[in-house]
C-alpha cells in the first residue's frame, strides 16, 4: 500500500487543527509515532500517514475508550 506523506502544516489543513496542538496535543498521545507518523531516515522532520490517521479519525469510538478516564 502506498501512503500519502503530510507534513505538521498540510495535516493541519486536512484535518482544520493548528499545527501546535498537532505538535503539542495530538502528537504521543492520539497519533502515535510508526502507526500514524515516521521520522525518514531517523531525523527530526515528521511526516504523518494520512490513510493511518483518516481510518482511526472514522472509526466509532467505544464505550471502554470513553470510560478509560473515569476510573
């Protein structure tokens, strides 16, 4: 499967977040480096596989994931 390669900035405009939430945010937390970004060649430069983050942005979410913090 070929994936489509978004810097911080044009994952932005897709998905209408600021770049720094994605940074600050998102990043570690709900996109998760090797599943939904890669850092080529062990770098600093970020790029997210947008076919990765598209599918989990779509999935329902279920009930264990929302009480995951109440308890």
């Amino acid at each position: 499967m070929s994936y489509t390669y978004l810097t911080t900035e044009e994952l932005s405009e897709r998905i209408k977040y600021d770049p720094r939430t994605i940074r600050n945010s998102l990043k570690d937390s709900v996109l998760i480096e090797g599943v939904h970004y890669i850092r080529p060649f062990g770098g600093r430069k970020i790029l997210y596989l947008w076919e990765k983050i598209e599918k989990d942005m779509t999935r329902p979410v279920s009930i264990d994931s929302l009480m995951s913090g109440v308890i």
